[in-house]
C-alpha cells in the first residue's frame, strides 16, 4: 500500500524533527571531541597509569568518531528523504520501484528502500 499524498506533511514533520535532534547531537558530539582534543594538548603521561589513561581516552574518541560518521550518514539520508518529498517520489523504494510501507517509513522515515530490499542488502553485508 502506498502512502497517501495527505499523509506527506506528517512525514516531513517526522524528518525535520529528526534531522534537528540529530543535529543537536552531531554538535555536541563534535564540542566533545574539540574539547577533549584541546585538553591532550597539554596531556600529561607522567601522572599514574598513563598508558591506561591514553587508551581510555583515544578509544573514547574512536567511538565518538564512529557516532558522528553515523549521524551525518543519517543526516544525509534525511536530507534525501526530505528532497523526494519535494520532487515526489518518497515513499518509492529506489531499487524496485514498489511503493515502502507506510509502517516502516513510519519507523524509518528515511528508508530509501522497501523491506525485502533492504533485508536483500543487510544480508549481502554481513556476507
């Protein structure tokens, strides 16, 4: 079932909203990782287990790192999702052409794909 044309404005209400929390995180999460870069500046290894401070604090920025290239994927997508509302075709999954069910897009507002689709490449990628 395809989702209705009154429908639309529910869901670019749903992407913008979306798109402005992860943004406020995006930007906290890059304050954080400024901050925490400006403070190693002046890293002092000398003062107890250093090597054990060193380690707790770069893998604490790999992981923010990870969290902020997810968000600005997520944020690209909305973005997507937000110009096919303009142009028309949202809701349409890209490879197949068939309309998205209104219950994912409901979940996922910026799925590109239906469910078999997207089931077809979360399998391919996990080999």
């Amino acid at each position: 079932m395809a989702i209705k044309e009154a429908d639309l404005p529910k869901y670019q209400k749903l992407l913008e909203d979306k798109k402005a929390e992860l943004t406020k995180q995006l930007t906290g999460l890059q304050k954080k990782i400024k901050k925490s870069l400006d403070e190693n500046k002046g890293y002092d290894r000398s003062s107890g287990d250093p090597d054990s401070d060193y380690i707790n604090e770069s893998s604490e920025l790999v992981k923010d790192e990870l969290m902020i290239r997810n968000l600005e994927k997520t944020l690209r997508d909305i973005e997507d999702a937000l110009n096919a509302i303009e142009e028309g075709y949202y809701g349409i999954c890209q490879k197949t052409g068939k309309s998205i069910q209104p219950a994912r897009l409901q979940a996922i507002p910026w799925a590109r794909y239906c469910i078999e689709v997207q089931e077809e490449i979360d399998a391919y990628e996990r080999g």
